[in-house]
C-alpha cells in the first residue's frame, strides 16, 4: 500500500502497538501513514480508562502523544511529525 489513513480510529484499539506493525507491515518503502486521532498531554486517570461512556466517546484510549511517537519507533516508522490542534471551548 503506498498510503494508509487513519481518522479517530487507533485510539480504540486495546493493541495501538500491534496497529502501527501491521500498518508497517503493510505499506510500501517511502509509504505515508497520517493519523487523526485524540492524544492527551498527561496519563487519563483510571476512571475514565474504565468509563464505557468514555469509551463511546473515544476518550478513554488516548495516549500521550509521545507514546504515539515511541510505537511507531518501535516498528521503524521514520520522518515522525506531530501537528496539534486545540480547540477552547
């Protein structure tokens, strides 16, 4: 595959790892994977982990960005660039 694009997905998955090997796995040299996806600035504490409302709001899977980054090192992703976007409410 030359490009896989993920939006708001990863985050649910119980295996981000296992997400990021199979999509190395699968693209070309050179392919692109861009991700959309909630990250969070600091650990989610554990109620919310465990909350099923949380989970329907796809809240209670996100990771720190910098775990992000460090999966997909780990199964020799390169060229890794992180764009934030905020909203206030």
């Amino acid at each position: 595959m030359d490009v896989i694009i993920s939006n708001c997905v990863i985050n649910l998955s119980p295996d981000k790892s296992k997400v990021y090997a199979e999509a190395f796995r699968v693209l070309k040299p050179g392919g692109k994977l861009p991700v959309s996806d909630i990250v969070t600035d600091g650990s989610l504490p554990e109620a919310v982990k465990k909350s099923l409302s949380a989970w329907a709001g796809c809240v209670a899977g996100a990771v720190e960005a910098e775990e992000y980054v460090t999966m997909m090192k780990a199964v020799d992703f390169t060229d890794i660039s992180i764009a934030s976007v905020c909203f206030d409410q």
